[in-house]
C-alpha cells in the first residue's frame, strides 16, 4: 500500500512541474527606459530696456532682434547714461543667458553698453548661441547744437578735438600731444582755441583753430598755451600764457594775432578766461606773489585785482560779467589744508561752495537772469552750483569733473570727464545725466562747451 502511495506522490508532482512549466513561462528582459531628448533651443526671444529697470531712461526702449545674424540693435535717447543699463529679455526654455562668466537674470544685470555687448544663450543640449547686442545714443533735440573741445588719447599721444551733437572732428593728426581748451561758434564758423607740442624739446605752440585750419599765436621758442577764446564783431581775443627768456610765464591777450603782455615777467602768472563787457576786456588768472604763491586775480583792460588770500595758493577758472558784476569762479586753498575750495568772487566777495576736506574747484561759471550756475568738482563727485546749491551730476565713476556749464532755457549741460579707475573719459551731462562722448570707449577730456541754436 505504501509503494502504491509513493507512486502516485511521484507522478502527482511531475504532473504539477509539467503544468507549472507549460503555463509560466520565464519573463523577458525588460528594455532600457529610452534616452531623453535635450532641448537645442537657444534663441533671444525678446529684448528691451524699461525705464522702470532704469533710472536713466525717460522711455522704455524696444530693440530690433536679427535671428539670422544673431544681432540686437537700438537707440536711444540723447543724454542716455549707457554705462550701466539693464536689460528686460526672455530666451528660450530651458537655455541659459551670460555675459562672460556672469549669469544674466532680466531686469536685473546690469552691463556697460558702451560698445557692443555679447549675451551668450546655452541650450539644455550644451550648445550655444552669440548674439551682439550695440546702442547708438541719439543726437542732440533738434533746434540747439552742443559743441564741446577737448582731447582723447590715441595711441600714446593726445589729440585735440572737438564733438558737435556727439559728432567727432580731430584738430590735429596725433603726431604730437595736443589739448583743446576753449571752444566758441561766431555765425557757421568754429573757432577753437589751444596749443601743441612741437616736436622739439617739448615746447607747446599756442594756437586756435578756425574750422579745421590751425592759425599759429606763437613761434615754438618759448612754452606757450592758450586757454580762451572770444569772438567779437571782426576780432579774435585769445587768452593764454607765454614763457619769457628768463623761463617765467607770462599772461598773455591775443588779440587778432598780436601778443599783448598782461604781466611784466618777473613772476609767474597766467590767464585762462576772457570776457568782453562793451569796450572792456576782462581776463580771469592767476599770478604769484613775492612768496611763491599763486594769486587769484582778474585784469579790466590790463589793470590786476587780486581776489584771493596772498597766504594761500588758488586759481581762477572762467570769468563772466553781467553790467558791473564780475563773477571768478576757481578755488583756493583752506587756513590749514592745501585742499582747495570751490569758491566763486561776486565783485571781489567771496562765496564758499565746498570746504577744505577735499581737492575741490569750481571750473566754469554761466549767468541767467538773477542765477548764478558754476560747475566744477568737490574733489570726488562732478558738480553744479545753482545760486551755490550743489547738484551732484549722476555715473559709476571713482572721480569725476564738471568742466564748464552752459543752459538752454531749464536746460542745463555740463562737459567734464569721468574717472572708472585707469584713465579719464570724456562726458556730456544734460539734467544730470551723463552721456559718454565718443561712445564712452575712448579716454579724454572734455574742457569747453558752447550751445549754438
């Protein structure tokens, strides 16, 4: 009975093996999970400049993408800050933006456009996309013309220049450094008065030029700048200084050509500011005194009025006169500092408008109706002075200079030069925004302006 049992236990199990084989096969191997599709997109979609990103625009600006040549371009307003604008932009999904190294986030990265900018756009796919982006800042409104002389450096000399409505002219070819100091517009014709080396031993030639073609005021013997300029009816008024034999500088008056001596050459002096009142010739400079120090003064046809303290040193900047008010603006230096002051003489009073804790001055001086305007530096940050309130002049610069001052109606333009650390670049302020001349790219400096209708 046992063995009977046994035999059935047997053929029951292989019965249940067979049946177990024939209707569980083994599962196949499962497949790998399919490799995921990177995106390739990396386009700029869409780009701008809003004015609520940026302080400096009056408008929001819209740009013109080309998604063939991968280019983005604009304009924008005149007097446009473009050192530090922020753009608005969407690219495409899953991309990144850069500039360089750094991350760009819309609205918020701030870039110098004041050449052209490269926005690098990488795909999830690890491929890239450049696009240019380039600003034009647009001209002057129509109905006034902004000239302004001064240099840039080229190469490794300095060339005198001057820019109309943010247009380049060069005065001189870059052979021999060469500064522009003053800047006048009698009818269609520019007159822009200044000097150059010549070449030997240093010695500058005092000069102007009159649209283009330079009109020589001394002979290279002697060291020679002229630092002002005055048209009036058919005469030509040049202020400046010569050295005499004796190695003394001497303030000097051009007048058509003829060197006028202003100083008797026993001690050194110079004038850098003309103004004509009818008949009367004014000159703005200094002179030094007996102990070496230098003497703000102004001269009314010859005669010397000294302005400053004959213990401190100082220098007149610019004069103006309105009927019998005579205004010098320049700076001085403090009691206990050789810091100077920005200060300005109403009639032989002095006015303060900075004290002696900085290298301060007050450069250029423009009289409408009952306002007195002076631009200038409190030794850091460029300046203008309404009635001798300060108004700091905008831009992300380490120093930076207001050089002179002109309005048109409550318009107010100053040129003067920023400092980002390595070297001066030349600026254009209206309503204290700052426009870089010659796109920002180029190191100068800006010392004249006039405004011409």
């Amino acid at each position: 009975m046992k063995k009977i049992n046994f035999v059935l236990f047997a053929l029951l199990f292989f019965m249940v093996i067979g049946c177990s084989k024939k209707d569980s096969p083994m599962p196949p191997a499962p497949l790998p999970p399919p490799a995921p599709v990177l995106s390739s997109a990396k386009d700029i979609v869409t780009f701008s400049f809003l004015k609520a990103s940026n302080t400096t625009l009056v408008t929001d600006v819209v740009t013109v993408i080309n998604a063939i040549a991968h280019t983005i371009s604009s304009t924008v307003p005149f007097g446009t800050n473009v050192t530090a604008l922020v753009a608005s932009f969407s690219n495409s999904a899953k991309s990144a933006v850069k500039v360089g190294d750094v991350a760009q986030i819309s609205g918020t990265s701030a870039n110098n456009f004041s050449s052209p900018v490269t926005y690098s756009v990488k795909a999830e796919d690890g491929s890239s996309q450049n696009y240019k982006v380039t600003l034009a800042v647009g001209s002057a409104p129509a109905g006034i013309n902004v000239y302004v002389a001064g240099n840039i450096y080229q190469g490794n000399k300095d060339v005198a220049v001057y820019w109309k409505n943010g247009v380049l002219t060069k005065l001189t070819n870059g052979t021999n450094d060469a500064y522009a100091t003053s800047i006048i517009v009698n009818e269609s014709d520019v007159y822009v008065a200044g000097f150059e080396n010549n070449g030997v031993g240093d010695i500058t030639v005092a000069k102007y030029w009159k649209n283009g073609i330079a009109i020589t005021l001394t002979d290279g013997t002697n060291f020679a700048v002229a630092n002002s300029i005055v048209i009036r009816g058919s005469d030509i008024y040049v202020a400046g200084s010569e050295t005499n034999a004796q190695y003394v500088r001497v303030a000097k008056l051009w007048k058509n050509g003829v060197a006028i001596s202003i100083t008797d050459g026993t001690r050194n002096a110079q004038a850098n500011s003309i103004a004509i009142n009818g008949s009367d010739v004014y000159l703005a400079g200094n002179e030094e005194n007996n102990d070496g120090h230098g003497i703000v003064k102004y001269w009314k046809n010859g005669v010397g009025t000294n302005l400053s303290s004959a213990t401190n040193y100082g220098n007149a900047g610019f004069i103006a006169v309105n009927s019998t008010n005579v205004y010098v603006s320049g700076s001085e230096t403090g009691k206990n500092s050789y810091n100077g002051v920005a200060r300005f003489w109403k009639n032989g009073i002095p006015t303060s408008l900075t004290d002696s804790t900085q290298n301060a001055y007050a450069g250029s001086i423009f009289l409408s109706g009952n306002d007195v305007f002076l631009s200038g530096s409190d030794g850091k940050a460029a300046k203008y002075w309404k009635n001798g309130v300060p108004i700091t002049l905008n831009g992300n610069y380490i120093f930076a200079s207001g050089n002179c001052i002109a309005l048109d109606g409550t318009d107010v333009y100053v040129a003067g030069s920023q400092n980002f650390g390595a070297a001066n670049y030349p600026v254009l302020w209206k309503n204290g925004i700052a426009t870089p001349l010659s796109g920002g790219s180029v190191s100068g400096m800006a010392l004249s302006m006039t405004l011409v209708p």
